[in-house]
C-alpha cells in the first residue's frame, strides 16, 4: 500500500464518471472538507490484509503529529503501475477505512472507481506531504532494537543544582532558567517532529550560506562557497583542539559490512536509522558514526597499559542517518552530517570518569572558540540507575565545575551500550533541543569488537571505551550560531557572525570611480595583514552598496573618499558596536587582529572584486 498524506487546508471533488463496472456507488455533487489530512491511498497486488494494521500504525503516528483526526481516503491509484485488482482493492480500502473509523478518526471518503477532479490547497509546513511506502512484512524504515528501546524508555527526570541538590524536573523552579526550561519540555514531550522553519534557514539563505538540494535525498544539503569556508573553518578548528588534546587522526571507509558479526550486533544497539546499499551480493550500511572504523582499528592494534588513554580521532565526512522526514529541518538535524568523533581506551571506569572530566573541559573550550557562552547551552546527563547511585560524587563534581543547573535523566537499567553520557544541548527559537558536544561511557563495545590491552602482569584486559565529539556536527555548530543571531535580532539587535568566521570581514567602498586605485592600495595593505578584505567595485550608489554589505553581515564597511585619502583617517562601520569609529588602516588591523583571537585563519572564498561574483540561490 501506497500513501500520499497531505495536511491540508481543505480538498472539493466531484465524482465525474464511472471508470470501472464495480465502481462504488456515489453521487455527484461537489463535497467539501477543511482543515483535514487528505490520504491519497494505492493499493498494490502484493497487499493482503496484513497490510491494513501496519498502514494504521503508520497513518497513526503522522496524525497524532499533527494532532489531525479528520481524514478524507481518496483512491489514487498514481502512485504505483503494479495496482491490486478492483475487488481487491475496494475490500481492502473499506477495511483500511472502518480501522481508521474504530481508532477514533473522523473518516470521509471518495468513490473508488470514479474520473473526479480535485483541488486541494495543502498547508506549508514541514510535515504537511509524507509519502508512506507499507509492505505486508516491513515498513519502510527499520529500526533498530535500540531505537525501539529509547521509545519504551521510562526515564525519572531531576534537576541538579551547583550544590549537588537534586529535585524533580517537574517541581523544579525555573524563573531563573528560561532555556533549561525549555529543554525540559522538550524531553518530556517525546517528540523531535518540527512544523515549523526555524529561523536560521531563512538566514542561510538569505546569506547564501546553504540551501535545500532537490537533486538529491532530504537532508542532504548544499553548501555555497561562503558556507563551505565557514563550515571548513570550523573543521579544521574543531580538529586543531582534538590534536592539540592529544588524539590521533585517523581515516576510516564510509560503509561497511552489515552482516560482519561485530557490526551486526552494533547496529542493534546504536539508536539511528541507516541507510542500506547493495553491491556484489552483500548489503552494505553507510556508517552513522566513525566508531566502526576506529573500532575494527583497534582491534587490530597492539596497546600497552602504559599507552592508555588511547584517543583516536576522526572528522568523517560524511556520516549518514535516515532521520524520520519531519525531523528534518535546514541544519539543525541531517541525513548526511560532518561529525568530529574522538574515542578513548581507558583501563577502567575510575580511569574513564578521570578522562572524561579533561574532555568534558575541551568541549567546553572547542564550543568556546566557536562563539558560544556558557548561557548558549545547557548541560543534560543521562545515567543508569546503578551508574547513578554508585557514582553520585562525580556527578555532583560536574555539577559544581558546571556551576548551573543540570538536567538529569535517570534510567532504570542499561538500554544501550553506554551507561552514562553528558550532553551540551542549544535551545533554538523554537524551543527545540539540539546536543552539540557529548561523551559517553561505553562498557559494551570493547568486547563486541575484541578490543584488548595487556596490562602489567601480560594478561590481555578489555577497556571501556569513551565516545565524544567535542562540537557536535559541524552543521549543527552552524545552526546553533545563527539561532544565536537570529535570537539577537529578535531582540532588536545587529545580527552577527563571529569575527574569524564572516568570509569576507572588510569592505572597502570607494566614494566614486576616482578613488578605486588608492581603495585597491588599501585592500592591498590590509589583506596582507591577513584580513579577509573584498572591493565592491560596481557602477551603484554608495548608499546601495552599503546597504547590501550590511545585508551580508560584512564586520567592518570602509568608505574611501577624499577626506579619507587626505587625513589617513576612516570612518568605519563597525557591525558589532553598531556605531561609526574613526581610526587609521593600522588601528584597524590591530582591532581586527584582537577580534581574530588567533583563530583559524584563511583566505577570501571568492573574487575580491564584488563584480565578479555570481549570485548563488
């Protein structure tokens, strides 16, 4: 069974024209219903009657997303060449309607058999079309066993103070903790669908950053040249930390064996959807994390006691998860991502609790130098019972280095592989949770993969296994930035980027074409002091191309005109302070160079004369 559900604001038909003997009866006046979930619905010849329960399962999460229980089943037989026989299909369609009845919808129909025009006008959000694709053994996304387990988890919730007093999540007082709020009803809610575009997919637009690729699956994106510069310097940022900490980098494939015994167990207990590729008799999954790879490395390996902690690091790009559609939203949640996974050996947990404190320090530092604050995030620990219980004074020690609240979510035995992990989750403007960096403790996967050490006395021991990213993805770390700005702009603030990351940072404007060559001097000067530094060279007012570099969110705009040639001094927009600052080309270098940090540096991802770019869209 094929189904078409459009969320709509409402559908006409009319029956026009039998177009079969057995047709149903109907008559022939237009009908009418508003605010209603349209299914467009296709019986194939391979469908039996087992297909109606697992069709209701399908349909009843999209509804219950929607909070839509008012259903007009539409025939539609374009949505597949290989089409049960009529009989069939009328028998099938009938109880796959009076099964919907019985759940408690509010069902309409039109007639089976029918040539009838239609118009529809569907809603514009996220969620509005989904296309259901229902065989009688399977659905169209599998899930693993333990994505199956996070959705029957029964979780106790509680919020920890700096002090290490603990009360319930709900009871807690959140006056004070409008984000930490947030985050928990967004757990308890259980939902990760969006209906609506967050803010920053306007933003990455508008600013020709990112856009949606049609060529290609949802959730997998294009990126022009500005955001690829901006998404490389993260890349190489976020790697310049994890080397600096210590890791070594590695480089793993991107797909792997499904029935390699060691993966086939992982997959069970990893929650995330894969995707599946056939080749050479033998399916293949595209990996989700690096931790296949990094493992069947290390299974390889010969390591000493004397080694641990053991950190090997990789940026794969790109890992792959089949996220449910209406979790896909711009940048926030992908189906093809850019994760920096760094694992570590450790000899024991006592070791593991040790280093995850110093990594639990880098994350905060990496998420730091990207241009977040402490206030841009808030901190979740999720733990076993057990976990919980016997090691409650750690706990309390990252909540004292933490210095906030933490929200804490207690299981009451191990579901996954992992027994305890933290997360940095953003609150975006829509109220939605998204973890940027994370660890965990992981006490299963080193005997899954026969991962060892020899400790002092010879003897082959096995490791637990610390997994963390110390960013997140890398486009998360781009969504979370612009959520950011467009937050402060809510506020009736100047949207920004970071210094370090705007593609281009200065703009020079001369005042007319007679000062173009000593505005080329200029640049001149300040690109070899390592600025990021264009010319908008085009026959347009000064006004307009001022306009248009404050659109692009360009740091510092620099008019040069006569005053400016004779006294050496410029008036300088300055995008951060919001104000005009008068200052030579030096003191504008050793701003800039203050502003810059030290951080990841490169040169203009495009032509340094505005005439000479192309538009992209």
């Amino acid at each position: 069974m094929r189904i078409l559900l459009l969320h709509s604001d409402y559908i006409e038909f009319k029956a026009l024209k039998k177009e079969i003997d057995t047709a149903e009866e109907s008559n022939t006046e237009l009908n009418r219903y508003d605010d209603v979930s349209v299914l467009f619905t296709c019986l194939e010849s391979s469908d039996d009657e087992n297909i109606i329960e697992k069709s209701l399962l399908e349909i009843k999460s999209s509804l219950d997303n929607l909070n839509c229980n008012r259903i007009v089943v539409y025939p539609y037989s374009h949505l597949s060449d290989n089409l049960a026989n009529p009989s069939k299909a009328i028998s099938l369609l009938n109880k796959f309607k009076n099964r919907l009845i019985q759940a408690g919808n509010e069902v309409h129909s039109s007639p089976f058999g029918w040539n009838k025009s239609f118009t529809i006008s569907v809603k514009g959000h996220p969620l509005a079309e989904q296309l259901k694709i229902i065989t009688s053994d399977s659905v169209e996304i599998s899930e693993s066993d333990a994505l199956k387990s996070e959705e029957r988890l029964e979780s106790k919730y509680v919020i920890m103070s700096a002090d290490g007093v603990t009360e319930s999540a709900e009871k807690f007082n959140y006056s004070s903790f409008k984000n930490l709020h947030s985050l928990q009803k967004y757990e308890l809610s259980k939902s990760r669908i969006v209906t609506s575009h967050p803010p920053h997919v306007e933003l990455m637009k508008k600013l020709s950053l990112v856009d949606y690729e049609p060529g290609s699956d949802s959730g997998n994106l294009r990126f022009y040249p500005k955001g690829r510069f901006i998404k490389s310097l993260l890349e190489r940022y976020v790697t310049s930390q994890v080397k600096r900490y210590g890791a070594l980098e590695v480089e793993t494939p991107i797909m792997y064996d499904s029935n390699h015994p060691s993966l086939a167990s992982y997959l069970n207990r990893f929650p995330a959807r894969q995707y599946i590729v056939n080749s050479d008799n033998k399916e293949l999954f595209l990996r989700f994390s690096a931790c296949f790879g990094q493992f069947l490395m290390l299974h390889d390996s010969i390591i000493s006691h004397k080694q641990l902690p053991v950190k090997l690091y990789e940026l794969t790009r790109y890992s792959f998860r089949r996220e449910k559609s209406g979790e896909l939203v711009g940048l926030r949640r992908l189906r093809a991502f850019t994760m920096p996974d760094c694992h570590a050996l450790c000899k024991d947990i006592e070791s593991s609790k040790s280093e995850l404190l110093t990594r639990f320090t880098l994350s905060r530092n990496v998420l730091d130098g990207i241009g977040f604050t402490q206030d841009d995030y808030e901190l979740a620990i999720r733990v076993t019972q057990d976990f919980y219980e016997d090691n409650i004074d750690f706990i309390k020690q990252i909540a004292n280095d933490w210095n906030k609240p933490i929200f804490i979510e207690i299981w009451p035995e191990k579901f996954f592989y992992f027994i305890f992990k933290w997360e940095f989750n953003f609150i975006d403007n829509l109220g939605k949770a998204s973890a940027l960096a994370t660890d965990q403790i992981d006490v299963e996967n080193a005997e899954r993969y026969g991962i060892t050490y020899v400790d002092e006395n010879g003897d082959k021991k096995t490791p637990i296994i610390l997994h963390n990213s110390p960013s997140g993805a890398i486009e998360r770390c781009l969504y979370a930035l612009l959520e950011k700005a467009a937050k402060i702009q809510k506020e009736g603030k100047t949207p920004t980027l970071p210094f370090w990351l705007c593609p281009s940072q200065i703009r020079v404007i001369p005042l007319s074409q007679d000062f173009h060559d000593i505005s080329l001097d200029y640049l001149e000067e300040l690109s070899n002091s390592g600025l990021r530094v264009d010319l908008d060279d085009r026959d347009l007012s000064v006004g307009k191309k001022v306009r248009e570099a404050e659109k692009e969110w360009i740091p510092f705009i620099l008019v040069v005109g006569k005053n400016e040639v004779d006294s050496k001094k410029f008036q300088v927009r300055d995008r951060y302070s919001g104000e005009m600052i008068v200052m030579s080309l030096s003191e504008l270098i050793d701003h800039c160079n203050k502003l810059s940090n030290k951080m990841i540096n490169d040169t203009l991802p495009l032509s340094k004369f505005i005439s000479d770019r192309p538009q992209f869209k």
